[in-house]
C-alpha cells in the first residue's frame, strides 16, 4: 500500500473505519473552514507541506442549510459553504495545489480513484509532464492540477453570471498578517534597506519575508496612486499569487516573481522623470510580480513540440505569456479588480513583452523610440525580468545555479519524450539541497554555468543593457554590471 497524504477532516465528519485505518497520523481535525484555510496558508509559508508533490484530500461535512440559507457565497460566510462551493474556494485561492473536497459518504471511492492517479505525481519529472500535457479529464472526485484544468477554471469563472469570488470571504474570516512570520527583531526598516539597492537578494529570503517586501513595495506605490486596497486584502492577493506559483520549481517561481518586481521598482525610481504622475509604476509592478503565474518550470518549446493542450488553445504563440497573462488577470479580477478598470493593457501588454522569442523586436523598438509608453514600461519589466545577470556576482551566481537546474530538468524531460530513458525515477535530487554559499563552490559543482550565463549574456542581455544605458543614463550602471560579470566568466572558461 503506498504511502498517504495529509487526510483533512472539517466540521466533525463521521469517518469509515478503513478511512481511519487508511490515514492513521496523518489525520487532521479542524473545526470550521475558517481552520482549514489557515493551517494550509501555514504550511505553505513555513515549507512544512506545498500541497504540490502528492493527492490530498478533505472530508467535508456540510452544515445544514434551510432555503432561506441558499444565498451566493458572496453573502454567505465560509461556515455556509457546501461542498461543491468549498471545492471552488480551494481551487481559486490555491490553484497549484492538489486537494479534493467530498463529502463523508463520497470518501472511500474518492481514496480509489486519488490511488489511480497518485502515480503521476511521485517524482518531479512526472508532475512536470502531468502539468503541461494532461488533457481535461472526466469529471471526478479527484483535484489534480494541470495547467489545462487550471485554465479552464478560469475560463469558466469568466463566463458565470454572477461571478463568484471568495475574497471578501476570506478577509472577512481570517487576520492573514497573523500568518506572516518574519525573524524576531527584523523591521519594516530593515526590509526597506535590503529592497532599496540593486544587490537585493530573494534568495536570502523566507516565504514569509518575501511576501513581506512584496506588501511593502505595493502598498506605498497604492497610495501614492490614490489605489484603495486594505491591509487585510493585500495580504490575501499576495497569498493567492504565492499559492499560484509551483515552489518546487528551481528558478521560474515566487522568489523570481517577487525578484523581478524589486527590480523593476528599482528602474522605475531611477527612471522617475520620465514616468507620467499615474498609475504607471503600480500598474508595472503588479505585472511584474504575476509575470509568470503558473510557470510549469519548463519553456514554449516544450509546450509547442509536444503539442501540449495550453499550446494549442494559443496557437503555439508566446504560449506561456498568454497563460500567465490570462491566469493574473483573472486572479487580478476578484482581489484588485479597481487595476484593471481602465489600463489592463498595460499588464498584459507588459507580461506578453517577457518572450524572449520577441526580444529582437523589443531591441528595434528601444532604438526607436525608448521612452514612449508602452514601448516604455514593457523595456522595464523585460530588463528586470533578466536583470540577474545584472546583480552582484555573488548573487547572479546563485540565481545561475538555478536556471542550469532548471534546464537541466528540461534536458531530462526531453530524453524521457522522446527517447523513453528511464529518467524520471532515477532523476538526481542534488538540486533540492541548500544553494553553495560561495561563487567558487557554485564552479567547483556547476562547471558549464561560466559557458552559460556568456551564451545568455551575448544573445540577450548585453544588447538590452547597452542599449538602456545608452538612453537612460540612470541606467548605465546595468551594463558595468553586466559587463563585469561577463570578464568574470569569460576568465573561468
């Protein structure tokens, strides 16, 4: 028998004696829904379970409920909820996780069919393929996530009249600044230091810590545009973008996502006499942090050769852009939906700017006219979307070290493909471990990162960078950078 995932029990169901047996200590009780939806926020932030690398399930006992009862959720509170509606919760505020929602008598044939799909998700490389290739399956009790499946909720939440949104729910229910638990002693100050230089480092940073710095940016830039959102609310958008993002992945991740808008409020605030006195900088951060909602951990290549159902839907163009843009505006819709009233463009035009199919065009336009919106804004986000390359050393090392494992995974799902190896239960694990520490361990351990980050450095980020310093010369310190990095390199090849 194989080994079992957390069982959650809510609202005090009456469990079947195999069920009890089934998930003996690996029960857990909760009272209210209210419960259920902190303890995985805690989770989740704390690193003790991502709810991504198995099948979970909740036996949810529904309360009763008169016909006077029958309100939306919108009017209704989390306690009223059935359990089709809890199903839909889960699957909004925690779309990347893979947790099925029955009721008591549903329990055990549910336990059957999570058994047959379990498979699918024992080793990363299988996960990986379940995501981007899994077609829509029949309906069933299980909640398996893939990128499919994921879109078309959304799709389908767009079509409902009314739209349902648990949001105000939520934040209604839950104090989620009490989920956020930073190290003893660190204050707003301290983060304000570390997020107001260009040697910034994410990877230094707890889930908690970057949730934190997320508020923080966001929060300033909403006031300064005259922006109303609530403490309460925010938090509640950055946990569902955290939740929206795979944590297992090496490099395209929440840690990226909130690197790369700190990097991008960085070029705004050296840019800012060029900036228009509007929304523009909030706008831009916004897309920055939702830029790769989703990311699978792979590329449009794998998408499109494969012929997977996402690539065809957008006709195997900027397939991933599309999906992440698509997916953030939603999500944008039912937490923040004042941002896209009148300029939603101007996030989906900045999010779809970060192919780097498209990056000669974003080349010619920046010789053209730089400074002209939205040429503007998508150079931005396209520069701090690669400005890793830009940091110090020994931070552009670190973030290497991740990029080469994640190619690498691509590398080994490309031989399973197309050659069948049997490399999805054999994959090396080494990448799970804490990162080297120093830019000498990184080449002691990684040899072909020097080879790499040139390659990268020379098709794409040498052009971008010389080519903004030579407008902006706000922007000149990106292409030392860049181009100290790359003598770094070029001496270790």
């Amino acid at each position: 028998m194989s080994s079992m995932a957390t069982l959650f029990t809510v609202n005090s169901p009456e469990l079947a004696p195999q069920l009890a047996s089934r998930f003996k200590g690996h029960v857990v009780a909760l009272t209210a829904v209210a419960d259920l939806l902190a303890r995985l926020y805690s989770d989740r932030l704390s690193g003790a379970d991502n709810y991504e690398r198995d099948l979970y399930l909740v036996v949810y006992c529904e309360p009763k409920r008169s016909a006077q009862d029958a309100s939306p959720p919108a009017s209704s509170t989390l306690d009223t909820l059935s359990a089709a509606e809890l199903a839909h919760l889960l699957e909004k505020q925690f779309p990347c996780f893979n947790l099925s929602v029955v009721t008591p008598e549903r329990a055990v044939p549910a336990i059957a069919e999570l058994d047959n799909y379990r498979a699918k998700y024992t080793q990363r490389l299988t996960r990986v393929t379940t995501w981007m290739y899994a077609k829509r399956h029949d309906p069933c009790s299980v909640n398996m996530y893939s990128m499919i499946s994921h879109l078309t909720q959304v799709r389908h939440s767009n079509t409902e009249k009314p739209r349902r949104s648990y949001a105000r729910l939520i934040s209604s229910s839950l104090d989620l600044r009490k989920l956020i638990q930073l190290p003893q002693g660190k204050s707003d100050d301290h983060y304000w230091k570390l997020l107001t230089t260009w040697d910034f480092c994410a990877l230094s940073l707890s889930t908690c810590e970057l949730i934190w710095c997320s508020y923080l940016i966001l929060k300033k830039l909403a006031i300064d545009a005259d922006y109303v959102i609530s403490d309460n609310d925010l938090f509640l958008l950055l946990l569902t973008l955290e939740t929206s993002y795979h944590q297992g992945n090496k490099f395209h991740n929440f840690r990226h996502a909130v690197d790369v808008m700190q990097a991008t409020w960085q070029l705004c605030c050296k840019l800012q006499l060029h900036f228009p006195k509007d929304a523009s900088v909030l706008l831009v951060c916004v897309a920055a942090i939702g830029h790769d909602l989703g990311h699978p951990g792979t590329n449009n290549a794998l998408m499109c050769e494969e012929n997977s159902p996402v690539a065809q839907l957008y006709q195997k163009a900027s397939v991933l852009e599309n999906f992440h843009t698509e997916l953030f505006l939603d999500l944008l819709q039912d937490h923040w939906p004042q941002l896209l009233e009148d300029r939603r463009n101007v996030i989906s035009d900045t999010i779809l700017a970060t192919d780097m199919a498209l990056h000669s065009q974003y080349i010619d336009q920046m010789d053209e006219a730089p400074s002209q919106q939205p040429t503007f804004l998508s150079l931005i986000i396209k520069a701090a979307d690669i400005s890793n390359v830009t940091r110090p050393l020994e931070i552009s090392a670190k973030w290497a070290v991740l990029i080469t494992c994640e190619f690498n995974e691509c590398a080994a799902l490309v031989r399973e493909l197309k050659e069948g190896s049997a490399e999805y239960d054999a994959y090396n694990t080494e990448y799970d471990q804490p990162l080297p520490e120093s830019v000498d361990s990184i080449l002691e351990k990684f040899p072909s990162i020097p080879k790499g980050q040139l390659i990268f450095i020379n098709a794409f980020a040498e052009g971008l960078f010389a080519g903004l310093g030579d407008y902006f010369e706000e922007l000149k310190f990106l292409h030392h950078n860049v181009q100290a990095n790359k003598k770094f390199w070029e001496g270790k090849l």
